[in-house]
C-alpha cells in the first residue's frame, strides 16, 4: 500500500464500508466513492463520439483480423514478446 495515494471505488455497500476502514489505516490515502459512476458516464459519453466509434471500431477489426489468422497471430506475438492486445469488453 506504499505506492497507494488514490481510491476510486464502485459506491456498492461492501466497497464503501472497505473504503472507510482503509482510509482511517492508511491516512495517507485519499478516497473519492462516487467516482467510479462519473467516470463510467464520461467514458460512455466520449464513446458515443462518431470519430471514437470510428476508431473503436477500426481496432476491434484489426484485433479480429489478427486472433483469426494463427500465423499474424504468431508473427505479432515473436515480435511483441508475446503481449498480448486488448480485448474491448467489461472488466
């Protein structure tokens, strides 16, 4: 918890109540429960951006195109030392 200087948390019950506790151990820490629906909403909103959709889009063919032919797939992952990309999704 050192590197630890910033919470932000869903606001369901267990997590607020965890937040509170960690914030009276760790002084240090500060917290901020609410944001994680605000910054949800604002992601949500900048995807809604025709040019991001574009993008988003363009990214997630580009991915497919890669996952679905074994050799790309090979090739990116000999010379990315194999990392992995991103898979758009919830987390």
């Amino acid at each position: 918890m050192e590197h630890v200087n910033y919470l932000i948390m869903n606001n369901i019950t267990n997590y607020f109540v965890y937040g509170k506790i960690l914030i009276n151990i760790y002084t240090i820490i500060f917290w901020t429960p609410y944001a994680y629906q605000y910054i949800d909403l604002i992601l949500e909103d900048i995807g809604k951006l025709n040019w991001v959709k574009e993008i988003v889009d363009q990214a997630t063919s580009i991915t497919k195109f890669i996952y679905n032919k074994v050799i790309i797939l090979s090739m990116m992952r000999r010379f990315m030392d194999d990392m992995e990309l991103l898979h758009q999704g919830i987390i």
